[in-house]
C-alpha cells in the first residue's frame, strides 16, 4: 500500500453559531508539496487552520494527518507536526536558547538529544550567535526564526504555518522560503500554510483558494492564472452597468461588473484597449490591462476583488 498523505480532508464543514465558516471541504495535500492557503478575512482559512492544528475539533467530516484521524488520535498527529501561529509563540523574556529548550522538553526531549538538536537549529537558522540574547532584542525576522527553530525541533513531517509573513521586511519573508524550500528538498517536510499574501502564495507548489468558507480554486499557481483564459482588462467609469452593457452588446462578448469596475478578459489584450476606447471613450475614466494574476483567479471564481473586506477573520 503506498504511504498515506500528509493531509486528507473529506467533506468538513465547522460552525459559529449561524455562520457556516467551513463548508463541505475536501482537500488532499501529498508528502513533500509546499502547500498554501490563500484567501482574504473571513475566508474560512484560519478555522481550517485552527483544525488541522488540532486547536478546534472537526464538527463535521474527517481529518486525517499522515493517516491518523484527529478526531481519534490527535496526538499521534500532533507529534508529525510542528506548529507556527500568526501570533508570537515564544518567550520574550527568555534567551533563545531557553525557548528551544523548554519547548524541546514538551516533546519529550532532554539530555544529549535536547542539547545536540538546539545547537544544529541554532546553526541551520543562523541564530548560534544569538543563543543567549532575550527574544525581546531581537528584530521580527529573527524572533520567526526563532519560532521556525521551535517547531522543527522534535524533527516533525509537517511544518505548519499561519500567515508566515505577517509583520516581516522584504528580507526576511525572503529567510522564511529560504528555509521552507529547504527543508522540504532535503527532508522531505511538507510545508502547509495560510496566507492572504498574492506573491507569497505563488512561491507555493500548489495553491486552495478559500471563499465564503469553501474551496474554489485549487491547482499550481501557474495553471491557476493560465485558466482565466486571456488578459485582464479593468475600465473605472461612472456607470459600471450601462457601459457593461453596451460593451457586451457592440462587442457580442462576456462582460462583467466587479465590485463597482467594468471587467472582461480577452487574448491579446492590448488589442483592445483602442477599440474599447474609440467606442466608449467619454465614458472611460480609466483602463488598463495586465496578465492574469491570482487575483484575476479570485474575481473568476468569486465575482468578487481579493481584497474587498469580508468582515472577520476565519
């Protein structure tokens, strides 16, 4: 029998009070993938989150890591994973050293194997000059480093991640998938994440878009934007309907309002913009065109702008 998948979901679904925060969700993600999550507030992907990280229990459906149900043997599963939150999970008034080591001791390590693993994840994150710094010194990129080094200790199958990115300089995301790619390439660890970051989530192998608590994309970021099917063009006017209307009409193709902006998709766009301009001219306050980007994906799948505010944050 081949080895089971780092993840597999069937049909889960969770529930604050009235509002569905989770529906029906079934996902797959093989061992060895760089997986992201990507989807703005309100989304449904931190409850998914807060589920595989065993922190809620599935209401409805089944949750399998590495072949164990969390429903049956969460912690069997949560020794496969190590574990980053968006929130800080380190001490700030400890060193780095007494992090690594009171957490190490959660899993069960001490002695000689305690030691020898915090002195080869000081090393491997390039914090072995900071070992006996407080975290509080420390600037936002080295603390995650921090937290990277904590979850990987006790030598997890799956690295777990919500929002890597959240408060980091250029310079440090860049750190981050350093480390991600690196540990997926040379041990093997899947590496599943959240993020409401567009770029982010490109450097990922496979990306789930989530809307409204469902999944409505899921595929390679470039296979995602290569199905929105042309380029993307974007007109601002002052009546988005009427000028939908009269553009579908003259042009006998598929138009549609967004979020308050006029949109079509069409190949060689450049192509276009004169046309759409000749005809419509004083009714165009602004037009531009660009290559499908997974926001394109997002507005084809949704109706709806990625950022556009959803008014929480699940």
């Amino acid at each position: 029998m081949s080895s089971p998948a780092a993840v597999s979901i069937d049909k889960l679904a969770h529930r604050y009070g009235d509002r569905l925060a989770v529906r029906n969700l079934t996902l797959t993600v093989p061992v060895g993938e760089i997986f992201a999550l990507l989807g703005p507030n309100g989304s449904g992907k931190t409850t998914l989150f807060r589920v595989l990280s065993t922190l809620l229990p599935a209401q409805q459906g089944q949750v399998f890591v590495f072949g164990h149900d969390l429903s049956v043997a969460p912690v069997k599963a949560q020794a496969q994973m190590g574990v980053v939150f968006q929130s800080p999970g380190i001490d700030r008034k400890l060193t780095v050293n007494e992090n690594l080591r009171h957490h190490g001791r959660l899993y069960g390590l001490g002695g000689e194997t305690l030691r020898t693993r915090c002195g080869d994840m000081l090393d491997r994150l390039g914090l072995a000059e900071r070992a006996r710094d407080y975290v509080e010194t420390l600037s936002g990129g080295l603390r995650r480093r921090v937290e990277l080094a904590q979850a990987m200790l006790h030598q997890p199958r799956m690295l777990l991640m919500d929002e890597p990115s959240t408060g980091l300089d250029p310079g440090a995301r860049s750190d981050v998938w350093h480390y991600l790619e690196q540990i997926r390439q040379e041990d093997g660890v899947t590496v599943v994440l959240t993020t409401h970051l567009l770029d982010e989530a490109e450097r990922a192998d496979r990306i789930g878009i989530m809307h409204n608590g469902e999944l409505v994309a899921l595929d390679a970021p470039a296979t995602l934007q290569a199905s929105v099917g042309g380029d993307a063009i974007t007109i601002k006017t002052t009546a988005p309907k009427q000028l939908c209307s009269a553009i579908s009409q003259q042009f006998d193709c598929d138009v549609s309002v967004v979020d308050g902006t006029v949109r079509l998709e069409q190949p060689q766009g450049h192509e276009w913009v004169p046309r759409l301009v000749e005809s419509f001219g004083q009714e165009i306050d602004a037009i531009t065109i660009g290559k499908p980007t997974l926001e394109d994906v997002f507005i084809d799948r949704t109706g709806h702008q990625f950022w556009k505010d959803n008014g929480d944050s699940n």
